[in-house]
C-alpha cells in the first residue's frame, strides 16, 4: 500500500511529518524512534492499513485507528491515520501522558482528536491534499 | 493520486534513513514488533489477561504492555517465563527470527 502523509492547506504543513521534525531527543535516540515509527507504519501497511492490534489499534467514535510508540518513560507518542481507497493516511501525531488527571489535560488530548477528525474530512473532501511517504 | 505540494522539506524518516545506524535500529525494532505481536496473539489463545500474564511472570501490566506494543526490549529472563507460561513453540520463534530484516512495505504508486 502507499502510504502519504496529510497536508493541510490551511496550515501549510503535514501534521506528522511536523510532529516528527519536531520530536527533542537526543540524535541517537530520536533515530531509534523514527526506525520504530517507521517499521510499525509498514506493518500497518503490510496488513492493508486495517487495525493490527497491539501494533494500531481501532479508537472509538472516529474513522481514523492509531499506531503507539514509547517517547520515555512517561509518555507515548500517538500517530492516527485511516485507509483511503488503497493509500494509507497519516494524519495527526501527538504525545500523551502515561497518567493525567485534569480536566484540561483530558481536554487537550480530546482536542487533537477532534482535529484530526477535522483533517480526516477534509482529505476526503480534497484527497489530493498529501505528500508522499519517502 | 498526484503529489501536488512540491515545496514541503524532506520527509524526517527518509532523512533519519540516511544515517548509518538506522538499518541496524530498523531491524531491531521490527524484531521488537514481531515479538509483541506473538506475545499478544498467544496471550489470547491462552484467554488470558495483561494483568495475568504478568503476575505469572513476575512482571507488571506496564511492562507486558509495552511488550506487546514493540516499544522496549525485553530481559532474557523475562522472555523465558513467558515463553514458559505461553508455551512457545519453534514456529513461534520461527515467525519472530526467521525474517530478521525490517519490515518492507511493497508501496504502489497510483
């Protein structure tokens, strides 16, 4: 399957591709951490982009499944996307907390849900907003 | 579908590929994967739960999880209780190790 990152015309950028520029870690470890990012988006696609547990999972009122990885020891890093005809679609990444308990953590991580959902109809809007996956 | 955003920078992956260490960490992590999802998958046969599997194996339900999940590499003395407990075979060991090379994807441009 192909496999294209999201590219949002609004904000000029694709969200994971972002994300993944922006990740702080050492040079060795960020490495580490796209090799393994990298090897679980290929998996994904080698299954035909479909739920692959315990490597993505399906999430609840949303059409879009996420694949997780360990950034440290108390965060992991949430990277969502969804098949498209035969093209997988990364859409959104973004790190969560192993515990939180504030109504406004809850809030945030229910925000970048909720965009994602914006940028999931948005692609089916105009699917030809992407870049390809190298 | 025609790739109409020419002005974006490299991809991050293609560019961490072109370091020399990331076949090697490549191939490791896909060796990570294959075993998290033999663990998961013989967890299940066997009906049991994260949080079972690691009170027989003397470990937490953390630790299973990011087992499972391909995030952490596992202690030898962990893999030998749970290939004990979920009574690994030689074609579980096989679909781990016999395919040592990372995982590729046959991408198909449209």
């Amino acid at each position: 399957m192909e496999i294209v990152y999201y590219f949002d015309d609004v904000l000029v950028i694709c969200p994971v591709k972002h994300y993944l520029y922006s990740i702080k870690l050492s040079h060795d470890r960020k490495l580490r951490l796209l090799a393994e990012i990298d090897q679980k988006i290929k998996f994904v696609a080698i299954n035909n982009g479909r739920p692959t547990p315990p490597i993505s999972l399906p999430l609840h009122n949303y059409n879009f499944f996420e694949i997780k990885s360990r950034k440290d020891k108390n965060t992991v890093i949430r990277i969502l996307y969804f098949r498209y005809k035969n093209v997988i679609v990364l859409l959104n990444a973004f790190e969560k907390p192993d515990n939180y308990t504030t109504n406004k953590e809850r809030a945030a991580i229910e925000k970048y849900y909720e965009t994602t959902n914006d940028y999931y109809r948005k692609f089916i809007n105009n699917p030809n907003n992407y870049e390809r996956y190298q | 579908m025609k790739d109409i955003n020419k002005k974006i920078s490299t991809d991050p992956i293609a560019e961490a590929r072109k370091d020399k260490k990331f076949l090697a960490y490549s191939e490791e992590a896909a060796a990570r994967i294959r075993l998290g999802v033999e663990i998961y998958q013989a967890r299940l046969a066997h009906n049991l739960s994260q949080q079972a599997l690691a009170a027989a194996t003397k470990t937490t339900q953390k630790m299973i999880s990011n087992l499972e999940s391909g995030n952490v590499d596992i202690r030898n003395s962990t893999l030998i209780k749970i290939k004990t407990v979920l009574g690994f075979g030689a074609e579980n060991w096989a679909r781990i190790y016999n395919f040592s090379l990372p995982i590729k994807n046959n991408m198909t441009r449209a």
